[in-house]
C-alpha cells in the first residue's frame, strides 16, 4: 500500500491549481458552491480529451479492418441493466461514521488504516462483508475522523433515473454504468448491418455514471466520466490469444502516447478483486503522484455477456461461421479505458518544474496547442498583420494554434510552456525580408529559422 506523502500532495495541488488557472478543468457548478467530485473542462482540458478521442478512435477503430463503431443511447431499457448483472451485483461495500454518518468505501478505509499505522499492506477490494466486519473488529479501525464504524453494507452504484411525464406512471431507468452494455445489446444489429465475421470488434466512446462511494483525488474517481472501450467478438478457444494481444497492444499504444515507461505496469487482478462477469482481468496501471492506480482494464469476459442479454430479452445472440456451420456464442475480450483518468495520467507524467518554468512535456497529439504565433513585438502593424496572416494560415487548415501578443517574448514562452504548447512561432523584422520565422522548440527551449512554407510539416 502506498503511503501518500507531503511532497505527492503538492504535486497533485500543483497539477490542480495549474488546471484551474490555465483553464484545463474547473470544479463544476463553482459559482453555487461546487458540486462534489463533478468537473467541467475548459478550452485546453476540451481540446486534450478531443484528441484522446481521436487519437484513440483512429488507432483502435479506423486502422482496424474488423472493428467498427457505435453511439448508443445513455438510457437504454432497464432489463439491459438486470442482464447484465448490475442491478444485482454492481455494489461496492460501505461503512458508516457512527457520528458523522459518512459513509466510506470500507475497502479503502481498511486500506488507508493499514497504510497509516504502517501495518503492512492490505488488499480489502473484493472482500466479503463478514470479512471486511472481521477486519476492521479486529484491528479497531475508525474513520478517519477517529470514530468508529458502522457494518459494513452493499451500496448500489447504478445512478437511477425517473422517467416518463405522469407522476405516477413514471418508471425506474439507469444512466449507464459502462459504455460496453449497448455494444452487448445491438450484437446481432451491428453484425449483420455491417457484415462483419468473428472475429470483430465493436468500439464505443461516451459518459458512464456511478455512484461512487468515495470520489477523488481531483478528476481520478467521479460520478460521471467518459470511457473508450473496444469489445472483441471472438470465437471460445480464441480468447487467451486475443487476451494477451490486447496487453501487448494497449501497452504499446500509451508508450506511444510518451507516457514514462517506468510509471506504467500491467497487474493481474485477484480472483476476489474481479467483476461478476469477468473470467480473467489484468490492470494497467500508473504511477500517479498518490500511488499506483489502475487507469485502464482488459477483461475475458466469456460468454457471460451474449448468454445474459439471450436469456432476458429471449433472443438468440448465438453466432454462425459462415464456413464451418459452427454456431457458438461468440466470447469477448474487452478493453476498457476511462478517458477522463487517461487524461489526468498524461497531465502527472507531462508535469516538469525546470528552473523558473513549468512545463507540461505532453506528446505533440495530445497537446492542447499544437504551436503559438507572436508578432515580436505588437505596435508595428507589418509585423502584427503579416503575424495575423501566419496564424490564419495555419488555423484554416483545422490545425489548434494559439495568439498571443502580451507582455515580452519570454512571458510568452513561459505562458506557452505551462500548457504544454510544443512550438512558439515568432515574426519579427527579418520575416517581413524573407518570409522566415523562429520557432523555438519547448522541451529543448532552443530556436532556429526556418521558412514559413515549411510551418505545417514542422508543428504537425
Ligand atoms: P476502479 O477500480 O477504479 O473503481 P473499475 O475496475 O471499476 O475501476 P472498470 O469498470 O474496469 O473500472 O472501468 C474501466 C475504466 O473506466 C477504469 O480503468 C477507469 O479508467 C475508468 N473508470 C471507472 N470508474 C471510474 C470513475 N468513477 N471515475 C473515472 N474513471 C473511472
């Protein structure tokens, strides 16, 4: 168990603070008080998570021959959620301060005693209630306000929904718990409209909601969030391939996307740590400023999925090969990645402090900005107009390009710097002459000239 010390404290308040104040994140609803653990993204934090999505869509959905997409609906019928086994088993358990009446995850209460009063460690996440009453009896464990504690209990995080316009014909509906269900659902649907052969994925990018018992630090754990999971369609005895395909790929994607390879791990779950429906699962984790986390999943789920929504919708989900006549239900290896907590991922591993900047070192695909433009100096018209003439340039080929004509040229920098903003583009005098500008590099902070036609290959 990982202890969090001062000096990781500061570093994920300076992650946060930097978000607020550069407009990445913001608490939601902030001028009301703040709503717990909701979180609205600014431009920067908007535009990140637009190019994770895109990024992740390209390389999971548009280079993949057999996968293809889909957009469900948030609400789908209530039997969706039943099948899949959420209404019943979709609970984390609870316990109480006795006199505050909050309530914990008694899993991370145990854990966090453990790690405060150097016990060793501890793995609660999966524990049966008896065990977890039997743990905490045991070791006297409070809250973390010092009183003791309730029994432990289930909690239900499915957030429930009243729908319908006749108070008392309204009816119980869920806001979906995971993106993946609606992929399960519309199997046949999909595999017939888009004549796809197992094996075959189906991919899907949206909000999820759960009631979490315990939320944080800063965006890591919320209410509502955004996942990107990809369900493979694969025949039985092709599941472990696939399974360990799925690890190697997910891996090697996020090396790419520049994140530390010291900071990231694969982990197997425990038998007990594992959701109802999945046969094998092994984490990804990181290494955030709080310990290590789990930031994404790939699961074997088996045929748990097509079997439960054939029996409670009574529809067959079986599958034909078109060449064998086999007809078996398909199983699905999944991988599943919260796009939300991908992001703060790469805000931890981009954070640099050097000297007198701070610099987010984010991969160029992933940075808010791809370059800045500045006329050198903001009085002379020449300057400023053929600075306008660059950016627009550039802006019109759908590229995301800052403007900035404040202060002097190293504020700019420094500015640019903190918000990741890999290029700096600067027109001065010379330009006006020949058509070139600097373009000083932000990891290297170093500058060279280079001519204005070649702008577009060097920021792209
Ligand atoms: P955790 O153990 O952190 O609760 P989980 O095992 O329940 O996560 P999955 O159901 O496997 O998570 O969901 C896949 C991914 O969705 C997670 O790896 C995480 O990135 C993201 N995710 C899940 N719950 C949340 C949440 N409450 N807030 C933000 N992201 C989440």
């Amino acid at each position: 168990m990982y202890k969090i010390s001062l000096g990781d404290i500061m570093d994920i308040q300076k992650i946060t603070s930097l978000c607020k104040r550069r407009g990445f994140v913001f608490q939601s609803s902030e001028i009301y008080g703040g709503y717990e653990a909701t979180y609205d993204f600014g431009h920067l934090g908007a535009e990140m998570l637009r190019n994770l999505r895109n990024l992740w869509w390209t390389e999971f959905v548009t280079k993949q021959h057999n996968v293809v997409g889909l957009d469900s609906a948030i609400i789908s019928h209530p039997r969706v959620w039943e099948a899949s086994g959420h209404v019943e088993s979709f609970a984390d358990a609870m316990v109480e301060d006795t006199v505050t009446n909050k309530r914990y995850r008694a899993d991370h209460v145990i854990e966090d005693f453990f790690a405060k009063n150097n016990l060793g460690s501890v793995s609660a996440d999966g524990s049966t209630l008896e065990e977890l009453d039997e743990l905490i009896a045991k070791h006297n464990i409070t809250s973390p306000e010092g009183n003791s504690l309730s029994k432990a209990k289930k909690f239900n995080n499915l957030v429930q929904v009243e729908i319908g316009t006749l108070e008392d014909a309204k009816s119980v509906a869920y806001l979906r718990g995971e993106t993946c269900q609606p992929i399960f659902y519309n199997f046949n649907l999909v595999q017939e409209t888009s004549r796809q052969k197992v094996p075959f994925g189906i991919a899907q990018i949206g909000k999820a909601f759960r009631n979490e018992i315990k939320v944080g630090p800063f965006f890591f754990r919320t209410r509502e969030f955004e996942q990107m999971e990809l369900e493979m369609y694969v025949h039985p005895a092709d599941a472990d391939a696939h399974f360990a395909k799925f690890k190697e790929w997910c891996m090697d994607w996020l090396k790419g996307l520049g994140i530390s390879e010291s900071k990231l791990r694969l982990r197997d779950q425990e038998f007990k740590e594992r959701a109802h429906y999945n046969k094998v699962a092994t984490d990804i984790e990181y290494e955030f400023p709080f310990g290590w986390k789990e930031f994404q999943g790939i699961h074997n789920r088996g045929d748990w999925d097509l079997t439960r929504h054939g029996e409670f919708s009574g529809k067959d989900l079986s599958y034909r090969d078109p060449v064998s006549g086999e007809v078996y239900i398909p199983h699905i290896v999944e991988y599943s990645i919260g796009l939300n907590r991908l992001m703060l991922v790469l805000l931890c591993d981009a954070y640099t402090e050097e000297g007198d900047r701070v610099v987010l070192k984010l991969h160029k695909d992933i940075a808010p900005y791809k370059a800045a433009v500045f006329p050198l100096v903001r009085n002379k018209e020449d300057i400023t107009a053929k600075a306008q003439q660059v950016y627009k340039t550039l802006v019109a080929q759908g590229i995301s390009v800052d403007w900035d004509d404040r202060g002097n040229i190293g504020k700019r920098y420094l500015s640019q710097d903190e918000i990741g903003t890999p290029k700096c583009i600067t027109i001065d005098y010379t330009t006006l002459e020949d058509e070139t500008v600097t373009i000083r590099d932000r990891d290297t902070a170093k500058q060279e000239r280079v001519h204005i036609s070649e702008l577009t290959s060097l920021i792209c």
